[in-house]
C-alpha cells in the first residue's frame, strides 16, 4: 500500500465523552482492536494544571487550543520507546540492511554461520 494511503480494512470509531476525553474502537475486518482513550486538554486548564499533570502522565494527552490539537504531551518513557520503535521501522525500511539480512539468511541456509553458543564458549562468554 502506498506511504500514506489509508489502508481500507482499519476504521476508528470515535466517541466523545464531552470531558475532553475521546474513546477510539479500531476495527480491522472481523475483529476489535482494544479501545483506546484519547485525553484533550485545552491549552488554558494545561497552563492551570501543568504542575499536577506532568507527574502523573499515563497516556499521551493532546493540547488543543482554539479547538485544534496543537502539542501532545508525553511520559518521557513512552517518548522513548517511540523513538525506538521508529528507529527499528526505519532501520527494517532500510534497503541496505535488507540486503545485509537477506545475506546473514543466505549464509545460514549454506550452513555457514556459527552458532551463538559456540562463539560464546569460543571467548569465554
């Protein structure tokens, strides 16, 4: 599927709770994905609320100001497991590192890989 093409089997089905809170249900052909809540804040309760929020993020909360989202405000260990997720999506889009995995595959398939627990004991590991 194209990069930016919505794929035609997922839909998200929004409902908004009318406390800054909206429920997604992603739905892929039969099946629910598990529902996701999705926390606004506007950006005047953030500036008010910014103190007690902070510690307490479990979710991503998304600032709106004037009605549109403009910052979403992240734990900093989510933040750094997006990141990584990233890095892996980029590093598997990779076309070198395909090439790199599709030889370590090859070789393995001509049995010349060594295994890891002979390396390991090779060096004392």
């Amino acid at each position: 599927m194209p990069w930016g093409q919505p794929d035609p089997l997922l839909t998200a089905v929004l409902y908004c709770t009318g406390s800054g809170t909206v429920s997604v249900t992603y739905k892929q052909g039969e099946g629910d994905y598990p529902t996701m809540s999705i926390v606004t804040i506007p950006i005047t309760d953030l500036r008010r609320d910014l103190s007690n929020l902070v510690p307490n993020l479990t979710k991503p909360v998304f600032v709106t100001q004037r009605g549109r989202v403009k910052a979403v405000l992240l734990d900093i260990e989510m933040y750094n497991d997006m990141l990584d997720r990233l890095e892996d999506a980029l590093d598997a889009a990779d076309p070198e590192i395909q090439h790199m995995a599709a030889e370590a595959q090859a070789a393995h398939e001509r049995g010349e890989t060594i295994p890891l627990e002979d390396v390991l004991q090779k060096y004392g590991l």
